[in-house]
C-alpha cells in the first residue's frame, strides 16, 4: 500500500457532490473544490495513496467476478467538449489493472444503431461480473444532444427520462452499482481549453469545427443538463455534479468515490472450491526435490508479502468515514490469523513432502 496521507476530506464527496432535491446548476462555482481543503498538491499525494488501495479492491472485484460473482460497478462520464472526460479514464481508471476495465465511448450512433431502440448499444456495453465499465459519454446523450439540436420531437424525449431511470433501476438490482459522473467545466474555462487546442498542433486532433456550434448552444444545454438532474438522479442511481475548471478535483473526487464504494462492497478473495493441500502435493510430484525446495525457502516471503497488502487495505478501509474502527481492527486480527494459520499449514505440508523424498539432504 502506499505511504500514508492525511485525509483532508472535511465530507464525503458522494454527500456534498449529490445532485439533490432543489440542485441549481446555474448556482454551481465550478472553479470550486467542495468538500477538500487540501489543494492540488495534497490532492495528487492522497491519489497516489489512493491507487494500491484501489488496485487492490478492483483486484478482489475481478477475482469475485472469475468464480461466479454477479457484482459489477458502472461508472458514467458525461460532459460538454474540454471537461475531462478522457482525463478521467486516463488518471483514474489508469490506477487500476486494465482488464478489469470495460471501456466504451459513445458518439454519434452507427447506421446500425439507429435501427434500435437508443438503449439497444448501451446494453450490449454493460460490463459483466468483475468489471468496472466506463462509459465516455453515454445513453444521457439521447436526452442532451437529442434534445438540444432537436433531433426527435418532445415527446419522444421527454418520456426517456423514466425508461432511463427504470434502466437503471434494473441495473442495480441484476447486481451492477451505478456511478454517475457529470463533469461541469464553466464557459470561460472551456474558451480557453479549445483555444488551447487550436494553439498547440499536437492537440489540433482533439478539435472539430462543430465545437464553435456546440458552444453556441451552451445555454440550452445547461438547461437540458438541469433537467437530467432534476428527473434522474435518483436514491439508486445517484447524480455527482463536480466542478471541473481544476482537472485535479474532478480526478480526485472521482478516485475518491469510486474507492469508498469499492471499499463498502466488503470485497474479499473467493476461497479456493477444491482441496488446497492435495492440489499442492499433486503439484509437488511434478517439481524436483531442488525446485521443491526453493519453493519452500520462498513460502513465507510469498505469503508474507501477500498477508501485509491484506491487512493494510484492511487498515486504509478502516480510515474510511463511516466504518466502525473496533469491527475494523476486529477484522484485521482476524485476517492476520487466518493468514498465518496458512502460511504454517503449507510450510509444515512442503517440509513433509520433502524429508519423505530420499535424496533430499535438508
């Protein structure tokens, strides 16, 4: 795990970030970093911290889903043009093991999605058991550039703010938690990110005409976004509105609630569902008596090394607000017993296995 940081969280961001009943985008600073007082610095050393906790919960993810699990977590990323969306799949899920992440961008539809029903793409994109799913972009855009460049009637949109929300809904209770994410950057910091663009040739890539449309159009989508919040962010699927002129706190607090959900979903490594010991002495026939040997020099480094991660994301889950300290420790000791029980139990088996070898010297 990494070296301990001081949590300069002075709230939850999932409390102070909640897009709730009464929610005024308009009244939102989004030059503003709710619920830290740290800074950018100690917001980039409390990330790094954050990473091997994170890795490792994401790692406990995956194993659950490779041995029959059915949770999954969806993390949905909207925004307009220069808000950080790609920031955030690079600095945040970059944290974690890529194959444990189910990445899908949404543009404009294909021919072939449009043939469907809107939510048809967004289904065949759900992450399976184990995965973190990202979505750049999302179904949201049939209820904001749909609505805003007036693509169907009203009609049509209006009543896909309750098939959105009866989507998730069944999402969550088929075992996937729904993060979603809007990142809110203001018009001023957005004229100087395109402008950016426009001046440095590496970054001409990331620019289209359209973006001068679009941004013509930033009233109307204030409005619509108003509006997603309004009628979706729900007690099952939550909005999290983050102020996104500083690129690190849209980082930070993203990192910051997807690893206290991670850390509530009480992650733990499935137990193996066969024999261990006759597994390991089946192993031992195919190994010499050298290379048996060395395996048992190297016992308890490996299993060490392994209870030490375990107990340190035991104590960083601790540090999480919310989580009763005592049943934590509780926890610990536990773990650490079980851990050494087994790290006695395969020393004793692999000596065993070698003095009953004839030409092992000892």
């Amino acid at each position: 795990m990494g070296k301990k940081t001081k949590d300069l969280w002075t709230a939850d961001p999932r409390d102070v970030l909640r897009a709730g009943e009464g929610f005024d985008l308009a009244a939102l600073d989004r030059s503003d970093s709710p619920g830290w007082e740290g800074g950018k610095k100690k917001a980039k050393k409390l990330m790094a911290t954050r990473a091997s906790l994170l890795s490792e919960l994401q790692e406990r993810l995956f194993a659950e889903g490779r041995t029959g699990g059915e949770r999954a977590v969806l993390c949905i990323i909207q925004g307009l043009d220069t808000a950080g969306k790609g920031g955030i799949v690079r600095h945040v899920m970059g944290l974690v093991d890529p194959q444990g992440v189910a990445l899908r961008s949404f543009g404009v539809p294909t021919e072939e999605e449009r043939k469907h029903h809107y939510l048809w793409r967004i289904r065949k994109a759900l992450p399976p058991a184990g995965r973190i799913g990202v979505f750049d972009r999302s179904h949201y855009e049939d209820v904001l550039v749909v609505r805003v460049d007036r693509l169907v009637p009203e009609e049509e949109w209006q009543k896909r703010y309750e098939e959105i929300n009866k989507f998730e809904a069944d999402l969550v209770n088929n075992g996937i938690i729904v993060l979603k994410f809007a990142l809110m950057v203001s018009h001023a910091e957005q004229g100087l990110r395109l402008m950016e663009r426009l001046d440095r040739s590496d970054k001409h890539w990331k620019y289209t005409t359209s973006d001068l449309e679009t941004r013509s159009k930033w009233p109307e989508f204030q409005t619509a976004y108003q509006a997603v919040f309004e009628k979706t962010s729900t007690e099952h699927a939550p909005w999290y509105v983050l102020p996104a002129d500083h690129k690190w706190y849209a980082r930070l607090a993203v990192t910051e609630i997807l690893t206290r959900t991670l850390s509530e979903m009480k992650l733990a490594f499935p137990k193996a569902e066969w024999d261990v010991t006759e597994q390991r002495r089946m192993l031992a026939e195919t190994m010499s008596t050298e290379t048996l040997a060395k395996s048992l020099e190297e016992t308890r480094d490996n299993v060490e090394s392994a209870m030490a991660e375990s107990i340190e994301v035991r104590h960083e889950v601790a540090a999480m607000p919310g989580v009763d300290p005592q049943t934590a420790q509780r926890m610990a000791i536990a773990s650490k017993a079980a851990w050494t029980a087994e790290l006695d139990s395969a020393i004793a088996q692999k000596r065993q296995l070698l003095a009953d070898r004839p030409d092992y010297t000892g």
